[in-house]
C-alpha cells in the first residue's frame, strides 16, 4: 500500500446508496472499464462522476455523509469507483456491508471520521497520509485513527490475498 494517497475529493451526501453507486441493471459486469463507466452514474451531484467521453474519472477521493454505501451488499459498488480511479473515501458513517466489501476487496480506503464538510470540498484536493493517520484537506490536517486487524487486510491487497499469503484456503 502506498503510505500517501492524493487526488480530487467527489463530495456525497448523506445516504448515498449502492444503487446509485453501480445500479443493478447494469448487473453483471465484470470488466474494470465497464465498471469504471457506471460508478455513481446516478448519483445526482454537482457534476458527473465519471467523463461520459472518456469513462474515467477525475475523482480518487469521496468526502461523504453518514451511511455511505447504504443499499444492496452488492460489491459492484467499490468494485465501480475502485475501476473509476477511487482510493480513498472519508464518510461520517458506513454501511457495515459497504465498509466491509472496500476491506475485504483491498481496493478502496474506507476512512469513517467525524467531519462538517460539505459541498464545499468538492473539487479540491485532498492528501491521506497512512503512515502518519492524516487526512488533509482545505490546508487543515484531521487525524485518524486505525482500523486494527482489517489494516492488514487492505494494506495486503483484500482478504483473498491475505489467505493465500497465510497459505491458502487449507489454512481454514
């Protein structure tokens, strides 16, 4: 895992749903260019996620509300904004099954942090700093904590590399 992650921040709203994120009649796909296409292709913002010309995204970082990832368990949904270029989101609060994908994928940085931001950060730059526990944004540094044992789940690539590391599934 890189110790520094930096990029664009995409601001969410409380509550934004996995149906949104990579809605369901799109299922199934299978192709990170296809998926990277339909991330957050519903989500009503103050512009569109990905190019509509290009299928990329300008966006590595989300800033969201509470219950980001609500909705189905459907792991389209951080597979998506994984595809679209997204490294890092910071919510309020997560789905517990959305939080758990992003881990267990080992593609997206689920960071949950008490926050006041609004539509405001959307479009700025933001830097997550690993090593240290920094998420900087607006020339502000806000620390945060670990996520214990599920750290190096992601820091390893998922909970399937994480297995085969420890020796495969014979391990179980």
């Amino acid at each position: 895992m890189d110790n520094i992650k930096s990029g664009n921040v995409f601001y969410c709203r409380d509550y934004t749903n996995t149906d949104v994120m990579a809605p369901g009649r799109y299922d199934p796909i299978y192709e990170d260019e296809k998926l990277a296409k339909i991330a957050l292709i519903d989500y009503d913002g103050l512009e569109p996620f990905v190019d509509k010309l290009t299928g990329k995204s300008k966006f590595q970082i989300i800033v969201a509300g509470e219950d980001f990832g609500c909705g189905s368990s459907r792991e389209t949904a951080p597979l998506a904004l994984a595809a679209a270029g997204v490294k890092v989101i910071v919510a309020k609060s997560f789905a517990r099954i959305f939080f758990r994908n992003c881990i267990n994928l080992g593609q997206i940085y689920p960071l949950e942090m008490k926050h006041n931001f609004d539509e405001s950060v959307h479009g700025l730059k933001a830097h997550v700093n690993f090593e240290q526990r920094l998420f900087h944004l607006k020339d502000i540094d806000y620390t945060f904590g670990s996520l214990g044992v599920l750290d190096s789940i992601y820091q390893v690539g998922g909970l399937s590399e994480l297995v085969i590391k420890q020796g495969g599934f014979d391990c179980l």
